[in-house]
C-alpha cells in the first residue's frame, strides 16, 4: 500500500488508537437442559460478528486516555458536529470496514481531530495535512480489492472536503 500515503502526525496517537481496540463479543451461555427434554444439538460457532457501529472520543488527562461515547455520532448527517474537549485526542468508530465513509472527512474539518476508524482486528487511521487527506493501516494487512477501495474512496472524500472548503465551521 505504498501509493497511499501515511498519516503525518499520528504517531503519537497509536497509543491512544490501541487503547480504544475494541472487546472481544461474548457468546451467550447455554441454557442447561431441562429433564426429559430432547439433547440439544451443538451448532457450528459462527464467524466472529463484526463491530457493532460506535464511536468514542478519546480524551488525554494526564498520562491517561479517556474514551465517552458519542451517542448519535454519525458525520454523515448534516446536523453539526459536537465541538470537542480541548484535551481531545482523536475520534474512534468500531464499524464493520476500515473503509471509511465519504463524509468522514469532518472529523478532520470540523471537529479538527483525526479519525481512527476499527474493524475489530485492524485500525485506520484518517488524517489531513496541508488540505490533503492521508491514511495508515494499523494492527493487519490490507487486501488487495481494500486498497483499491481505499484508494477510491480516499479520492471520493478529497472531492467532496474541497468542495465543502467554504463550509468549514
């Protein structure tokens, strides 16, 4: 993934991008049989469930990272974007693609804090330097039709924040 460029000024944010990972779904507990009733047959595990939607502002107070939810949060309503804490240190969503969302980009613009978005087991993290969206892949490899995904995706987003320029709050 030579071709798309590395988040500049991020470095120092993988802690707190590590910090936020996401736990592990719990399965339910069985129910024990009742007496006389039929065995219960073993049902093949499924694949692990994706990340349910969420995301969190992470917060630096001392040497301690922070996360609160953001209840509603979601860049693609038109609504504005919640002003954050000056001690705030990134946005963090769990979705089920690293593949972020064109209007992601307000994160960037409005809110003025980069974008870490998780997919459970890897972490992308989204950020903007002299007016250019950059991008790197934390914790995993990306696939081949992900880059190109990423890639478009990127160049979607890089139009639609150049042309919401004179809206920036």
């Amino acid at each position: 993934m030579k071709s798309i460029a590395v988040v500049v000024g991020l470095a120092g944010l993988v802690a707190s991008a590590a910090h936020a990972q996401a736990p592990p779904a719990q399965a339910p507990l069985a129910k024990p049989a009742q007496a006389g009733a039929a065995p219960a047959v073993a049902a093949a595990s499924p694949a692990p469930a994706a990340p349910a939607p969420a995301c969190s502002l992470t917060t630096k107070v001392g040497d301690q990272y922070l996360d609160a939810p953001l209840a509603g949060f979601d860049p693609a309503s038109p609504a504005a974007l919640p002003k954050p804490p000056a001690n705030a240190q990134m946005v963090v969503c769990n979705r089920p693609t690293i593949v972020p969302q064109v209007t992601d980009y307000r994160v960037l613009t409005e809110m003025r804090l980069p974008l870490a978005i998780k997919d459970g087991k890897r972490t992308l993290l989204l950020g903007a330097a002299g007016g250019k969206l950059q991008i790197g892949v934390q914790d995993g490899e990306v696939a081949p039709a992900e880059v190109e995904a990423l890639r478009t995706r990127i160049d979607e987003m890089q139009d639609a924040m150049s042309k919401a320029g004179g809206k920036k709050k």
